[in-house]
C-alpha cells in the first residue's frame, strides 16, 4: 500500500521484477508507476470492468481508466464478503467476518450497481 516504496522499487528494478497491485483500489496509481496489473478481488465479481480498466492503463489511455477507477472505487473498497451468493467458505486470517454494520454499507453498494 506504500506507493512511494512501489515508485522507489520499479525505478530500482525496471524491467528485472514484474510488480502488481495487491489492491484493487491502488491498480490505477500503481500500473501508472508501471505495475504490470493487479491480483484482484473486484475481478471475481466484475471482471469485464477490471480488465477494461487494466487495458486502458497498458494502452496509455488514463482518462477510461480513471472513469473505470472511480466507477467503481466504492464496490472495490466494501467488498471482502458473501453477499453476492457465492460460496466461498469461511475468512482466512488475517480476514475476519464482516460486521453487520458494513454488511449494510456493501449491499447498499451492490444493490446500486444492480449485482444483488
């Protein structure tokens, strides 16, 4: 989550170490430093738009992938829950259960993108 470091380790390893973004709400800055993509949990649910999003950074187009990054930046960042009807079993250390206060707040936000 450190941009600076990632800037610091691309600029140190270039082309020698291939870096992506472990979170979906860091793809765009950290494919802009030169991350090559992104490991991601927004993809399970919408992966057209993240492939979309991750296309338009290798071909240099900011402007979609910004409109693609702030379409969805909320989903991305209330995820991490079974809501969607997938059977996923249960949180792996270091995640835990979500509370039911931000089980609202994630199917408010599902519901808005019609994906519930």
């Amino acid at each position: 989550g450190n941009i600076s470091a990632i800037s610091e380790t691309i600029a140190l390893c270039q082309d020698e170490l291939n870096i992506y973004s472990g979170n979906d709400d860091q793809t765009l800055p950290m494919m802009a430093l030169g991350a090559k993509g992104v490991i991601s949990v927004f993809a399970n649910c919408m992966p057209q738009e993240m492939h979309d999003l991750c296309a338009a950074m290798l071909l240099g187009d900011l402007k979609k992938a910004n409109e693609l990054q702030v379409k969805y930046l909320e989903l991305m960042n209330a995820l991490f829950t079974k809501m969607m009807g997938m059977n996923c079993g249960p949180c792996r250390l270091p995640l835990t259960e979500m509370d039911e206060s931000k089980k609202g707040l994630l199917k408010n936000v599902l519901n808005s993108l019609s994906l519930l």
